[in-house]
C-alpha cells in the first residue's frame, strides 16, 4: 500500500510542459524571471532532445521594448534596414529586426532545467485529461500534475476546415557567396522575382555578413512548397541574383495561416502555448512576439491559465487577406508590392504588430488595390450569412405563405413543400439511427436493434392509449429536448440546461402562439386543453425573447434568425411552422451531423434510408389515404405514430451527441 502511494506520488508534478518547443522554451524563461519554478517538481517531455539548431527567429522591436532585453544575449544578429525586391533599402529605426538560433533558445532553456534540476524525458505524449488533477500519458509512462503546458505539434487538418486556411511553407539555404555583395544592415523581406503561378512566392534573405546570408524561399498557398522544386529555383535566383556561392546547411519549414478559432480550447489546467494556442499571425506565419505576450500573461499573476488575446479589428484584417491569398494568390506579389511602395516600413510593421489607429489601418487600406479587398469583404459577408441563408429564406418566405394563417390545413403548394422535404431530409434523418452506434453496436439493421427500437416505442403507446395527456406532456418535453440539443451542438454551444431551454422556449412559443390550431389538434388526440391563452403566451414569448438575448449575447447569428422566424410564425399556420423548423432545420443539420460523423456521402446516407422513405410512403397511403379513417382519426393516430417513432430516434441521437 505504501509503495502503491510513494508511486502515485512520484509520478506527481506541480507542472508538466507537453512539447519542449519554441513557446515552452520562452514560458520556461518568464517563469525563471519571476521566480515561479523555485518550490515546484516540473517534468518536461518531447520527442527531440532540442540538440540542432532547425529554426532561425526573426521578430522586429526598439531597443527599449522588454522582449528586446529580455533575449538581448540570445540575439545573434541585427538589421537596421528593410528592402522589398530590389529597391532602395529603408530604415526601420527607431526598430531593428532581431534574429535568434534557435539552438540558443534551447540552450538557455536547457540552463533554467539545470538550475532548478527540472526532469526531461524523450518520449511522446499520447494523451492529456483534464480533472481535478490532469492526467497525463506518454510513451514514458502515465504523470498526473496541476497544469500543463501543452505545445504540442497541430493537426492541420483539422484547422484546415477552418473558413480560410493556407500554409505558409518555405525551403531555406544557409549559403556562402564568392564575392562580397550583402550589406549586412539590410534584410530583404519580400523579393517577388520567382514564379507566382501557382501561388504567393517570394524570397526572404537574412544577410549574416557580406557573404553569408540565410535565403528562403516563402510561399503563402493552399499547397505546401515542393523541397527540390524551391531548392532549384534557389540556386537559380541566387545564381543570377548574387553570383557564385556554395550551400553549407537548409532549413524546411510549415506553418498553418488559419483563421481559425483557437480560443475554444480554454481550461484552467491544460494550458495551450505556442502554434496550437493561436500565437501565429495568420497572415504573416510570426510567432516569437505574441508567444512572448502570451508567456508573460500566464506569468503575470502567479501561474495562471491564458488564452492569446485576439484583436479582432486585426484578426479581421488577417481573414480578408487569407481571402485574397487563398482565392486569387496571383494578387498577393501586387498588394505586398503597393504597400511597401507607398507607406512607410516602420508604419506597416506597426500594422503587422496590431497597433495602428484605424485611421493609419484607413491610410494603408487606402493605398492598396481596393476592388479586391471589396471581392474579399463579399466573399467574407456570404460565408458568414452562408450557414444562415436557410434561415433567412423561410423568415422572407412567411411572408409569402401570410394569408392562409387562419387555417389549420395546408394549400397544394406548401403540402408539396413538405412533403418533398419530409421526404428528402425529414424522414431520412432519422432513418439512420443504427448507424448511429448506441443502442446497438452494430452498424447494420439487425433484429437486436429493431426489437430495441420496437421496444423503446411499446411504453410510448400505451401511455397516449390510456394517459393522452400524459403522453402529450411526455412528447413535448423530449421533442423539446430533441430540438434544443441538436440546436446547440450546431451552435457549438455545450449546455444541457441552455439546450432544454431552448427546445422548451421554441416549442412553448409556436404551440401557443398557434393557440386555437393547437387546441383543434389536440382534441383530435384526445386532450381537453382550456383557452387560457394569455398568461401561457405572454410567459412563451417571454422565453423566446431571453432565448433571442441569449443568441445575441453568445453572437449566434443563426439562432438569433430562427428565434425571428418563430416571432413571426403567427401570420402562418401551426403545421407549416412546425413543418419548416422540422424539414429545413432540425432534419437538415441532423442529417449533417450524421454525415460529418460517419464520413460518407449524401448519396450513400440517402440510398441507406430508401427502405424506411419506401416504407413511410407505403404506411402513408395504405394507413391514412386507404384507411378510410375520417380526418379526426388520421391526426390523431399520425401523432402517435410520430411520437412512439421519435422516442427511440431521440434517445439514439441523445447518445450520439454525448459521445
Ligand atoms: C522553420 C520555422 C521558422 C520560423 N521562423 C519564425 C520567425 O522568424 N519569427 C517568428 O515569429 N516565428 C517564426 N516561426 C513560427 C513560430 O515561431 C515557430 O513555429 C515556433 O517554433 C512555434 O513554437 P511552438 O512551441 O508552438 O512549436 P515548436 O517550436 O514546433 O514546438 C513544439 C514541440 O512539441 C514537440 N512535440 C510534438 N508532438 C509531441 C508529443 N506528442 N509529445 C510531446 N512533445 C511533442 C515537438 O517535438 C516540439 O519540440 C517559424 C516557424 C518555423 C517552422
């Protein structure tokens, strides 16, 4: 027992840093400067020992800006002047552009790990979980600890979904010039004079002396640079650039450019740093100077968990400019071109720093090519409304359908509408529940999981044969649970409370602002309901409005637009209502749940649900047209049906969502 808990007890650390990277390295660094290591057992792990120099840092600053005296012994070298291709260099000062080894980054690091005798391990990490303590698993074994810092490399292909994704990938040589032809103060940062027909290239030269320069090639495109392909152009354009010259060492490089919302990660334990925290400005792939601002707002208050502050004036301008990059990349040489040419260096990396006024942002934007930024301010505004154009659409098409609100039927035409729609969408999304994998295992049709499903239905049943209103009661609550956690997990939003709120607030609202049709319907089943409208409507509509705050305060767009839509459902009918919030939203983003989940197409998932389509039109005719039951009698039993059939369709999509 008491090996058992000295065990647990070794494998204990105040802190373990996930990644021995750049951002760890300058964590690491601020938290020796504010003596936060001193009484703390610290465990780092990574699979490089962080032996090779691999990676040059650049970052501009003036010589009184704390990152400067903070890496001031780091620093291997300095540039007081900028040149884009080949005009006239310019001063940057009062800045200098600063260049750090990366192998001295390490070593400063590997010194703080010495002093406070911080164990290392090589080895990888394969899984972090959060809890009261965080659990940490490795190739080296399992760890628990109060916090981590995790830097670990990124999936790029899941930012890649993100709206607007490009690499940044560059292939550089460390080379050694025959001649003296560098002036050593200068750093050339955009040299346009390679191919631009595939994507944005230019050339980056850091010159470490007259003869000795790193010289990259850059390419901002949805496509990662071909190493032999950019090591040929190289040679090519140093060849008839500079002359002779031999190459001593390369450097390859991948950085994502993503406007992607890295802010979701948040928790107080597991403390993103680095690339996976969002430290790279998407549009220019620099990372040193917001990672340093990152360290020291971890840093500021004891260890504290921080996610990088986002400008979004800034991350706004990054979109557009993504846009640009990713959708007409021949445009990027011209834009970069215009801007050094007519503002000055220090303003536009004051730009890039994020610490123009709007007025200087209005200045620099009114020099470049604005017809294009207008394309990419479209292209931005239609993918913003895209996911909301359904929404919009059935809002406008009220008013359309507005004349036939005091009936509780539907004409021919929006009888066809959903009628199609039901069996487009309406009817297949939740035909595919055994895909779904809960209530059984197997992703077939087999007779476990139709007995399951027949059997979850039978309680359902007898509860409206002898209990209508009970079952009624039963119906709305787990529709509207329904309804509320698949809204939710659409919005990205996690919350039980606000998905039953919602599915109570949307159901409340359009059951009792159709309060007569409702009444009409719900005799047919059976269920005497009193007119007492009032209170009922003003505490729905009540409901729907917090709901509306809420979407407004949580920046929903597409909430915001169906909580509209039921506001003015009253000028239509309760059926159609319903039927358009079922078909065009509930159905439609269910079936794409399903879709992203299972990886297939909507061909494969439509040709999956043809037996149950089949099967419904057949009930359809043989049931309720042939049936010879009076119209009483067809609602009534469709209810039923719908709810006995819902109830395992909902249970199966509950458990689809938690897992
Ligand atoms: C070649 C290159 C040059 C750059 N130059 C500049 C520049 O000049 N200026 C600038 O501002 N930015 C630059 N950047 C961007 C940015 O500063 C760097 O990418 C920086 O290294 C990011 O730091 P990081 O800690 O997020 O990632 P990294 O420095 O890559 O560190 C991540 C660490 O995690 C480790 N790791 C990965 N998987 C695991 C695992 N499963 N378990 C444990 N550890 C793991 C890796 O081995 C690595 O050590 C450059 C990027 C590259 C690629």
């Amino acid at each position: 027992m008491i090996s058992k808990i000295s065990l647990i007890e070794s494998n204990f650390y105040d802190i373990i840093f996930s990644g021995w990277g750049a951002s760890a390295c300058i964590l690491l660094n601020e938290m020796d400067k504010q003596n936060l290591l001193s009484s703390k057992k610290v465990l780092i792990i990574d699979p490089s020992e962080k032996l090779e120099n691999d990676k040059t840092f650049c970052f501009w600053s003036t010589k009184e800006e704390d990152i400067f005296k903070d890496y001031r012994l780091l620093i291997s070298n300095q540039w007081s002047g900028i040149q884009i291709n080949n005009s006239q260099p310019e001063s940057i000062s009062p800045q200098f552009y600063f260049h750090i080894n990366s192998i001295d980054l390490y070593d400063k690091a590997r010194s703080i790990i010495e002093k406070y005798t911080i164990k290392v391990l090589v080895g990888k990490i394969t899984r972090i979980q959060n809890g009261a303590k965080v659990k940490v698993k490795s190739s080296e074994g399992s760890f628990t600890c109060s916090y981590v810092f995790d830097s670990r490399s990124i999936d790029f292909e899941k930012i890649k979904k993100s709206n607007h994704f490009i690499y940044q990938s560059f292939f550089g040589l460390k080379i050694r010039l025959k001649h003296k032809v560098f002036d050593e103060s200068v750093y050339r940062m955009m040299d346009f004079r390679v191919s631009q027909q595939v994507a944005t290239q230019f050339v980056y030269i850091l010159p470490y002396d007259s003869t000795s320069a790193l010289i990259e090639l850059t390419r901002f495109g949805k496509k990662v640079i071909h190493k032999a392909l950019a090591k040929q152009q190289l040679i090519e354009y140093i060849h008839n650039y500079f002359g002779e010259h031999e190459v001593i060492a390369d450097e390859f490089g991948v950085i994502p450019m993503a406007s992607h919302n890295f802010k979701s990660k948040k928790s107080e334990k597991v403390i993103q740093i680095g690339t996976r925290a969002g430290s790279v400005k998407p549009s220019t792939g620099y990372a040193f100077k917001n990672m340093y601002t990152h360290a020291k707002e971890i840093c500021s208050d004891g260890i504290q968990s921080k996610n990088i502050t986002i400008n979004k004036r800034f991350a706004f301008y990054d979109q557009l400019l993504l846009i640009i990059l990713s959708k007409w990349p021949q445009m990027g040489k011209p834009i970069f071109e215009r801007l050094f040419s007519k503002k000055r260096s220090f303003l536009i990396l004051k730009f890039l720093d994020e610490k123009t006024s709007i007025r200087e942002d209005l200045s620099i934007f009114g020099k470049l090519q604005i017809g294009v930024f207008l394309k990419a301010l479209c292209y931005w505004f239609f993918n913003k409304l895209k996911p909301s154009i359904v929404a919009i659409l059935f809002i406008v098409s009220i008013f359309l359908f507005e004349n036939n609100s005091s009936s509780i039927f539907l004409t021919d035409f929006q009888l066809g509408l959903l009628s199609f729609g039901l069996l487009l969408v309406g009817i297949p999304h939740g035909a595919l529940d055994h895909l779904t994998e809960t209530i059984s295992k197997k992703k077939k049709i087999t007779f476990s999981f139709i007995s399951k499903y027949l059997l979850l239905m039978v309680p359902i049943f007898f509860l409206w044969y002898y209990q209508p209103l009970l079952g009624l009661v039963f119906f709305l609550i787990y529709s509207a649970w329904h309804f509320g956690q698949t809204d939710m997990n659409y919005w990205k939003i996690k919350s039980n409370w606000l998905s039953m709120f919602w599915g109570v607030s949307l159901l409340g609202y359009m059951l009792f602002s159709h309060l007569d049709e409702f009444i009409v319907i719900v005799q047919y089943l059976g269920v005497n309901f009193s007119d007492n409208s009032f209170p009922v409507l003003i505490f729905s509509k009540i409901l729907l409005l917090s709901s509306f705050l809420i979407a407004f305060f949580k920046r929903k767009l597409n909430w915001m637009l169906w909580c509209v839509f039921l506001l003015l459902s009253t000028k239509i009918s309760l059926l159609l209502t319903f039927g358009i919030y079922f078909i065009f939203h509930h159905s439609r983003i269910g079936w794409m749940d399903l879709k992203a989940n299972l990886k297939t197409s909507h061909f494969n998932m439509f040709v999956k649900a043809i037996p149950f389509n089949v099967g419904a039109v057949a009930i359809y005719f043989l049931f309720f047209v042939k049936g010879g039951f009076s119209l009483q009698q067809n609602i009534s039993y469709f209810f039923i049906f719908l709810s006995c059939i819902s109830f395992p369709h909902i249970i199966c999509m509950s458990l689809f969502y938690k897992k």
